[in-house]
C-alpha cells in the first residue's frame, strides 16, 4: 500500500493540448535541444507536429532517411514551467507499444540531469517495467503480467527525499531508500522513443509506425496548494 496518500486536489492535470503547459518536439535532455540523439542509441526526429503527442497517444513514424519521426512533450520552457519537487506524488496511465523497438518512458530533466524515471518499456522485454533513480544512481527490472504489450497499467511514483517508491496497478513494487533529496525539482517529459538496435532490437522492417497512450498524468503535492491544468 502507499506510504503517504497525496493530497485530495492535484497541483498539475495534465493537458497534452495546451501549449502554456507543454512544449512539443524539443528538449535539452538531447543534444542541442534535439531533434536526434544517436549516442542514447535512438533514431529519434523529435517534430512538434500535434499529431504526434497532444492527443495523449505519443507517435513515431519511419522517415526515408532512416530516422524515425517522434512525439516528445515536456514542461521544460513552457509558460507555466511546472516541475515536479521533492515529495510530489505522480501518477498516471498508460497503454503500453507493441511494436519491437518501441521505447515509451515518463522521465523527469533539468540542467543535464536529475532524471527519475516513472517508467522505461521495451517489448522485446514484454513482462518487463524498468525503473530507475538516475539521481543517486538506483533501479530496479519490476516483471508482472500485467506488463504486457498493448496493456495498460496505473503507474504512481513518490518522489520522497530520502526513497523513490514506485507502485503499479496499486502495489508497491519498489522502494529505492536512496530518494531525490531535499531540494530536488525537475520538468516533466512524456515521450515514444525509438530503439537503435544496440540495446534492444530496432523496429522490424516492415512496421513503419508506433504508438503508446498516455491517458492521465496528474501530480500531487501533499500539504500542497495550487492547480494547473
């Protein structure tokens, strides 16, 4: 069960659509703000195309050069600007890619670090979460039935100072005892990668699309006041 119920009112709903809270086809979390990042083993063209990301269903589409097209939003320049901070509690729902090379993740960014990911999926791997505190440097390979490709999952992370703790389908699954410390504050992104081959198998040559959804996001701020949607 959760350590700590979030408080009642979330101070962030997310709304793909809207241009004040997220920006589209661009992030420092790639080299020169994008769109391609190669040395991560990605053959990612990130595109601000609406197409892409602001429904909630997070694309990529082959491209003749190679590439793939793909849909990122991040919080990271936009005019609202929300991060998430130390305590925040996050949660969402997901429906997993089955598409091989596929590589869909929920992570937080600022100033060349402070990542934390929700989640990380690869369908070769297909009972496989990974989740990972890049922040001091832990991550644990959750496996479930659940996890499946095309499934959908409720993912729910506590960002804590001293622990991260991850739940999926409401079950605690992993709690890290390193945390993010005290003054920890980092953006949102919410992103389909696409797979290279070094790590995990590339895109079959036949398949020419992916998608994974996305269909709530929320954060919670226990103790916390505000609410933006």
């Amino acid at each position: 069960m959760p350590s700590r119920q979030p408080a009642d009112e979330p101070v962030f709903i997310a709304d793909f659509s809207a241009p004040d809270q997220w920006v589209a086809g661009r992030s420092w979390a790639y080299p020169d703000g994008g769109p391609v990042n190669p040395g991560d083993n990605k053959l990612d063209h990130l595109v601000e195309d609406p197409a892409y990301s602001r429904s909630g269903v997070f694309r990529a589409t082959r491209r003749r050069d190679g590439l793939w097209d793909a849909g990122l939003l991040t919080t990271e320049g936009s005019r609202e600007g929300f991060e998430v901070r130390t305590g925040d509690v996050l949660e969402a729902r997901v429906r997993l890619p089955e598409e091989m090379g596929a590589w869909p993740a929920i992570w937080t960014w600022r100033d060349g670090g402070q990542e934390v990911d929700v989640f990380e999926y690869h369908p070769d791997n297909p009972d496989l979460l990974e989740l990972s505190n890049h922040v001091r440097g832990t991550h644990l390979y959750h496996r479930s039935p659940a996890v499946r490709p095309g499934g959908t999952i409720r993912l729910r992370t506590e960002f804590g100072a001293r622990s991260v703790v991850w739940w999926v389908d409401d079950e605690e699954v992993f709690a890290d005892r390193r945390g993010v410390g005290r003054s920890w504050h980092a953006c949102l992104i919410v992103n389909l990668s696409v797979c290279a081959g070094r790590y995990h198998p590339a895109p079959d040559p036949d398949v020419d699309e992916m998608s994974y959804e996305v269909s709530d996001l929320r954060v919670f701020r226990p103790g916390g006041a505000g609410h933006h949607q």
